[in-house]
C-alpha cells in the first residue's frame, strides 16, 4: 500500500461509522470496508479509494454488511454502499475545504 492510499483511508476511517453517523452517533470507531465492484467475486478487492468506514457491528456483526449480506444491509438501512461512499466523499470534502480556509485565514 502507497503512503497516500494509507493517508487516505487513515481519514476515511476518522470520519467513523458511517452507518452510525447517518443515525446520529458521530464519530464511532470504524475499520475500512472495501466496496466490491460488479463483476468482482468474493475474494478481490476493490481500490483502496473505493470504501467506507463502518464499525466493528456494521461490518462484520449480525446487523452487518458481512453478516447481513450486501442486499439485506441496504434494504436494512436504506443506502446503497455507493450512496455511503458518496457520502463519505462529501464528509471529506468539506473537511478538505474547512482545513484551506483555516490555512488560508478565513
């Protein structure tokens, strides 16, 4: 793994769970979750720059991605991963913007 790809999912799991988020529990500890690409089987993962942070219970519980199954999660929580990764991206983004402001003096 690259220095830049280890920055970036050091920050995307920063964020927190991004599934406790969305039920208002801000910054619960999270690992990374690789979103699959269509097409990928089981065992290959995807970029490290396509993923999410979910909590331990979120990601590998019974309420889980892995323990409910990809289908059963998004009906669950009523995301799909790609709404959960655009949604991380907007976190980060606005984290990006409000860091150049205070660099910036704003």
């Amino acid at each position: 793994m690259r220095k830049k790809e280890a920055q970036y999912l050091s920050k995307v799991a920063d964020i927190g769970c991004i599934i406790c988020y969305r039920l208002g529990y801000i910054g619960t500890p999270a690992e990374i979750h690789h979103i699959r690409g269509i097409g990928l089987g089981m065992g290959v993962r995807n970029s490290n720059y396509a993923t999410i942070p979910l909590c331990p219970e979120h990601h590998r519980g019974n309420t889980g991605y892995h323990g409910m199954g990809r289908k059963a999660f998004e009906r669950r929580y009523e995301v799909t991963e790609l709404q959960l990764a655009q949604q991380v991206q907007e976190i980060l983004n606005e984290e990006n913007q409000g860091r150049e402001e205070d660099e910036q003096g704003l």
